[in-house]
C-alpha cells in the first residue's frame, strides 16, 4: 500500500512540474509583461530597471526554478490588470467554483445513479424511454446552449430564479458560502444543474450499462437461485459490484466540472476562478491564467490520488493482484 501511494505521488509530482513549465511558458510566449505594466511609452532605463527586478534577465532554468520555487509558497506575482496579488485573487474566487462544482457534482449523482439503476432495471418502462431521451439532449447540448435555454424559461419567462451573480453570501472566516441564504440558493440552482448535467448523464448510462453486465454474471443467478428477494440481489449485490467504475469515472469527472466549469461561470456571471480567467485571457493577464493552470493541475493531482486510493480498498481483486506480485 505504502509502495502504491508513493508512486502515485511520484507521478503526481511530474505532472506538477510539465504544468509549471507550460504555465511558466506563458509568460515569455503571450507576451513581454513589461509592456504590459509599463506600456509601450516606457523609457529603455524604465525597462531595463523592471526586467531586472521581475528577474527576467536570468538564464531560463533559473526563472523556471524561481517560478516553482515561489508557486510551492503559493506565490505566483501581481496580477497585470488589477495591480493586486494573484493568490489573493485566487483565495477570493476559490470558493465560489468550489461551491457550484460540488454541489454539480452531488447533483450529477444524486439524479444519475438512480435513473441509471431504474433505466436497468426498468428497461421497457415508458419513464425509462424519458430518462434515456432526457440523456441524449444533455450529452448532445453545448453546457452554454443549455444556461442560456434555463436562464429563458426559468429566470425570464417564468421569473422564479435569478439569471445571474451568486447572490447574497456569509463570510465564515476567508471562506464565502451562499449556502446559508436563500437568495445565495437560488442563484446556484441554475448553473449547478448547467454544469452537472452532462456529467449526469454520463453517469446514469455507465450506471445502467454496468448494471445491465452485472445483472448476467453467474454469482447474480447463483443469488436469485438461493432464494434472494430482487432486493437484496439488486441492491446488495448488483449495485456494490456496478459502483467500483462509477467511483473512478466520477473522481474524473469532478476534477472535469472544476476545470471546465469556466463556460458555466461565463454563462452565469459567477463569480468564480472560471470568470476571473476568462477575464485574464481577455486582457492577456499571464500571471492569472498561470496560477490558475497550475491550481487546476493541482485539483487532478488529488482528486485521481484518492480515487485511486477508492478504487484500491473497494476493488479486491487489486489488493490480490499486488499481493500476488509481491509473492513472486
């Protein structure tokens, strides 16, 4: 276990560092931050004195190191539009996309595993004709397209939620929550269910298609010839055993909603990391859209590690395997 837990970290490590090398590269390919801070009517001594005090007169391995050096400390400079700290930038937007991401993703879960273990189960009711249909229009429509059409009918026509912001907010320390009006509510239900829709989907058909190859297996008729209710065959056997490529799939897929919740945020107007690099990107902030690469990266990191962790103590045939190999 100890062996399997410190490879992972090893590959999570290089990982980090290919992420800081590109994140670093923005900064000598999108462009001369100088120019950016100074402007084009900057004096050569003006430059000069500000390309040695950012460094940028150093050999590149030396800036790169730097660059890591400072990132590990969750240092990543000024921002070049708003002239303040980018890791206060980030601290600020941090828990707005956290929030809407986990919330998307318990979404995604809550409704996929049940539609999917019905639409299994059920597979010729008419509910699971709606369910499979219902699917197709959310893995088939753009996220943007889908915010748009919610924003239409639920924020306009029918008025009952609002169309953008994250509404009224509690401070609880440097952590802001919404969670805890109603308001703050009500502004996350449209874009929570923007964003976590593809992924629900998704799930509910894995969910049904391995519940669908676990209902073949032999153990399962050797469960329902001993006498077990559909019950306890269903849930206490099929949906354990259908649930172990769902936990690596949805692991994956919540490090997917963080990182690409950035059209959702756009759509919504949240005031999230997703918007605050959008707006980077606009005004070639390099500083923000580097930290935000590297934070991103760092999301993956953890969420594969644990779920390999997951995927390691609830899969045994795992644990057979290494012990195996070990032997030998």
């Amino acid at each position: 276990m100890l062996a399997f837990v410190l490879r992972r970290i090893l590959q999570a490590a290089i990982v980090m560092l290919a992420v800081g090398l590109i994140a670093f590269s923005l900064f000598r390919f999108v462009g001369d931050p100088v120019v950016f801070m100074l402007g084009q009517d900057a004096t050569p001594e003006d430059r000069a004195r500000m390309t040695e005090m950012l460094g940028l007169d150093q050999p590149f391995y030396v800036q790169y190191w730097d660059y890591l050096a400072r990132a590990v400390r969750g240092e990543f400079g000024m921002s070049l539009r708003q002239l303040r700290p980018v890791s206060t930038l980030m601290v600020e937007r941090l828990p707005a996309t956290l929030e809407l991401s986990f919330v998307a993703a318990l979404f995604a879960l809550a409704v996929g595993i049940p539609m999917g273990v019905y639409t299994a189960l059920r597979r010729n009711s008419w509910l699971s004709t709606v369910f499979l249909t219902v699917s197709l229009i959310g893995v088939s429509l753009p996220t943007f397209l889908i915010g748009i059409l919610l924003i239409l009918v639920f924020a306009v026509q029918l008025g009952w939620l609002p169309s953008f912001g994250r509404g009224e907010t509690v401070a609880i320390g440097w952590w802001t929550t919404g969670l805890l009006t109603t308001s703050g509510l009500k502004a996350l239900i449209l874009p929570a269910i923007t964003l976590g829709l593809f992924q629900m989907t998704l799930i509910m058909r894995l969910v049904r298609s391995e519940m669908l190859e676990v209902l073949r297996t032999d153990y399962i008729k050797f469960a329902r010839a001993r006498g077990l209710s559909d019950r306890a065959v269903h849930f206490g056997h099929a949906l354990k055993n259908t649930l172990v490529p769902v936990i690596t799939i949805t692991g994956l897929q919540l490090g997917a909603i963080i990182a690409f919740a950035i059209i959702t945020e756009t759509v919504f107007q949240w005031p999230g990391m997703g918007l605050l690099f959008i707006q980077s990107v606009t005004f070639a902030d390099v500083p923000v859209m580097g930290a935000y690469l590297m934070l991103i990266a760092l999301f993956f990191v953890i969420i594969n590690l644990v779920v390999d962790l997951l995927y390691y103590a609830v899969d045994p045939r795992l644990r057979i395997d290494r012990a195996a190999a070990a032997g030998h």
